[in-house]
C-alpha cells in the first residue's frame, strides 16, 4: 500500500507539472496579439490572463469528465500508465516550447494517454467513437472556423471604420481586444485546466481512491488551476514571439476579432465537452485575422512548420507514452528510470533555451524573413484604406529638394589708405 501510495503521489506531481506547462506554453493562445499590438505590456498582460485562468477553472468539469471518463477504459488503468502519459506529453510540450512552435498541449496529453493505454491494454481500452467525435473532429473544425470568423469579423471590422476617427477608433479597439483577450483566458481555463483535472482524477479511479465515474474532487480543481495560473504567469515568451509576430503582423482591429473568434469556439466547445485545442483555435484565428485585412498576408513559412507541428503531435506523444509505459512495467526501478529520465530531459531542454533567452524584454523582436508567397502577396495587394496619403508623404520625405545656390562670397573690406 506504501508502494502504491508513492506512485498515486508521483502522478499527482507529475499532472499539476504538465499542468503548469500546460500554462507558459499556451500563454501565447491569450495574450500574444495583445502584447505584439502592444494593447498590455508584457507582464500586465500574463498576470491578468494567470487570474482569469484560475477562475475558468472553477466554472465546468465537462471536459475533465471527458477526459477520464469518454477516452479510456478506466478499469483496469495503473497509476504507471497515467504516469507514462504525462511524461510524453510533458516532452512534447517542452520540446516544442523550445522551438517556439504553438502545438496543442490538449493532444500531447491524450496522445501520450492514449499511447500508454494500448501498451499497458491493448487498442481495445481506447474508445474509438469519443476519439473521433471529441478529439479529432473538432481538431480540424475548430481552426477552419475560428479562421473564417476571425477574417469576417476583420473586415468587418475595417469597413465600420473607415469614417470613425483614427485614434478614437484605435483606443477602442484596444480596449475591446484586452477585453476579448480576458475571455480567451478564461475560456483556456475552463478547457485545458480541466483536462489535468481529468488526468488525474483517471489517476485516483485507477489507485481506488475515490470511485469510478466520479466528478474531480474540490482539491484536484484547485490545484490544477494553480498550477495553469502559476505557468501562465512565467509566461511562455518564445511562442507568444511566434504567435504575435511570427505567423503575421496584427493590428488592433484584428486582435480584436482573433481573439474574439476564439474565444466563442473555445466557450461553445468546453460546453459540449470537446476536449479542444484551444492552440489550434486561436492560430486559426490569428491567420483568419491576418487575412482578413487588406495587404496583411500570413507567413506560410512559420504556419508551415506549425502544421507540421500539429500533426506530429498525438502520434509523437503517443510513442513517447508507450515507450515509457513499457519501461515503467518493469517494476519499481523502471518507473524511477522514467522518472529520471523525464528530470534530466527537462533539465536539457532548460538548458539549451538559455542560449537564446526570450522574455518580456524581447518578445516583439522578430525578424524572420518573409517567404516567396508572402513577398509575391504583399507586392499585388493593395494597401488598406487611409495610408496611401501617408505613403505619399513619406515619399516626398525623402525625394531632396533643389540644391541652394552657393553664396557669393563677401568682397574683401578695402584697405585702409
């Protein structure tokens, strides 16, 4: 019972780390087109998305129900297959925050579940149908319609404004995308802090702690949303830098509509339980928004290497699960190895990050340049409504005037006689 009340700990632990990953890697689902149109500072803007994440935690368990009750048989799961879970989807997590990639936290988890239960049980203790309907599904719906909302919403957005004042309508708009902003942490808060409360609430089915088809315990959704809030307070500057200058250069009328966009998907989806991505969501969204406004252009070559990303993402961790998984079945000294392992992989990834240090003082440096597509787009697009004046007159700003003549020089005073 010693033995087994140590490894429930250890999976404990090990969930509330990937939670607090979880957080500095989606920091950048909230904030990032706050920060890079400069709406917040840096740190105002993480503190105040850490508070409103907290508070989603509180407001739903059906995607935590989702998680431990919809994705896997439960009986017959081992604390060491949920243990070899987390460490999968903690790599991916760590290995793609590394880079700079904004991959879905959501499906590194379910990925490295789902991995680590077919090693430990078989394709059988996966449920196909909540797979496909809950997982996948809405893993491809939910960018293709935060996209199209956010580009509609875009030029919307532009037409109304063209006759409104320029400041006032810009201070508006600021205002309005800290406000959309606080919705898309408070939406990540009743979505992704639940899947950690899922995750472990599967952990405690699985040790006899509490019975199966339970809610989360008050104790796990307090401390999955501390630990969400705590990483989304260190913020996770290298993919905010990716999110909000990476994959295109956003106004504040199109923050406003991204965030907006994916805020409502995000909502609307951890009402019905989909365990969404709300990484997808938001990327979605930004791109739409980038679309959306005229010679703005989306950098394909950025939004390439997310895809990429993307699609490696539950396979990934589900190999990284199995694999640990295999190991932690050995004994005791299999799932310490694990652990071991998944200490000093981490340590590595920290280390290497120190190279390149990107934080609030750097975040909105980017100077990535634009692809083939990117320059061939912005070349026939023409500019949006208003700044062609502008253009003019720096134009003439820099064409020289007529040369002055050269003064004639004084005449020389007359000699004194």
């Amino acid at each position: 019972m010693e033995n087994f009340s140590l490894i429930l700990a250890i999976v404990v632990v090990t969930a509330l780390a990937f939670d607090f990953t979880n957080g500095f890697h989606d920091t950048a689902n909230a904030m990032a087109t706050t920060i890079s149109t400069g709406a917040l500072k840096p740190k105002v803007a993480v503190a105040m998305s850490a508070a409103l994440n907290l508070v989603g935690a509180f407001l739903s368990v059906e995607v935590a129900n989702t998680i431990s009750k919809g994705l896997v048989d439960e009986t017959g799961i081992r604390p060491e297959v949920i243990f070899a879970a987390l460490v999968g989807a903690i790599l991916w997590n760590l290995l793609t925050w590394l880079v700079g990639l904004p991959s879905s936290s959501s499906h590194a988890l379910m990925g490295g579940l789902i991995g680590a239960t077919i090693a430990s049980a078989g394709m059988g203790a996966v449920h196909g149908d909540a797979l496909v309907t809950k997982v996948l599904i809405p893993a491809i719906a939910a960018p293709i319609v935060a996209g199209v909302a956010a580009m509609l919403a875009t030029r919307l957005s532009y037409t109304l404004g063209k006759k409104a004042d320029g400041k006032a309508a810009a201070k508006g708009y600021r205002a309005g995308q800290i406000a959309s902003a606080g919705l898309v942490s408070l939406a990540h808060g009743t979505n992704d802090a639940q899947k950690t409360m899922g995750i472990i609430t599967l952990a405690l089915v699985a040790g006899g702690a509490v019975a199966p088809d339970s809610d989360p315990p008050t104790w796990v959704i307090l401390s999955a949303g501390l630990a969400i809030a705590l990483g989304t307070y260190l913020g996770g500057w290298r993919i905010i830098r990716t999110m909000g200058k990476g994959l295109t250069d956003l106004q504040p009328q199109q923050g406003f509509a991204a965030q907006t966009s994916a805020a409502t998907v995000i909502l609307a989806s951890s009402h019905l339980g989909f365990s969404l991505s709300t990484t997808h969501s938001v990327s979605g969204a930004v791109m739409g928004a980038g679309l959306g406004r005229k010679g703005g252009v989306v950098r394909w070559s950025t939004a390439t290497r997310m895809f990429v990303a993307w699609g490696l993402t539950l396979p990934a961790a589900a190999l990284v699960g199995a694999l640990a998984e295999s190991v932690t079945g050995l004994g005791d000294w299999g799932t310490a190895l694990v652990a071991v392992f998944l200490i000093a992989s981490s340590a590595a990834i920290w280390k290497i990050s120190r190279r390149e240090v990107v934080d609030a003082s750097n975040v909105n440096e980017h100077d990535e340049p634009a692809g083939v597509v990117t320059t061939a787009i912005a070349a026939v697009t023409p500019p949006p409504p208003g700044t062609l004046a502008e253009d003019l007159a720096d134009l003439t700003a820099t064409i020289p005037g007529p040369a002055a003549e050269p003064a004639t020089p004084a005449a020389p005073p007359a000699a004194a006689v």
